[in-house]
C-alpha cells in the first residue's frame, strides 16, 4: 500500500524524449507543411490554439516556421508552451 509500482507510473514519466529525435520530428512538421500534407493540418489545428478556427487550406497557407513546429512538438509531449 502506498508503494509505487512500476506498472503505476505513466509511461510518459518513464520515458525521457531524446531532444535529437524530437528537433527532426518539428522539421519534418515544417516540410510537411510545406509540402501541403493535408494530415498534419488536422494535427497543427488539434495542438496549437491560434489554428484551431481554421480549416485544412487556412492551415496551410499559412505561414509555418520551425518555431510554431518546435512549440507542436512541445505540446505534443505534454509541455504547456
């Protein structure tokens, strides 16, 4: 009783992101977006607040800089910004 299992712990909490994999996930964001992928619009909607108003075609015409991929992958693991 009162003695954490590991089955306890969220596998979030046991899993440290690796910063390397994480900086290509946000550039490969970049170059789906650039490439008009219309599955990563509904992604970029679902995480970051200032496109969730907009459809697919807004989404992706609007500009997309590595930092709005960096903060999507931040948000994606769970950091608040």
């Amino acid at each position: 009783m009162g003695i954490a299992r590991l089955r306890d712990v969220p596998w979030s909490a046991l899993v440290m992101p690796n910063i390397e994999h994480l900086r290509k996930q946000a550039k490969l964001y970049v170059r789906w977006h650039r490439q008009q992928y219309y599955p990563v619009a509904a992604r970029i909607r679902a995480v970051l607040p200032r496109f969730s108003g907009m459809i697919d075609r807004e989404i992706l015409g609007q500009p997309f800089r590595l930092s709005d991929a960096q903060e999507l992958v931040a948000r994606t693991v769970g950091f608040a910004s």
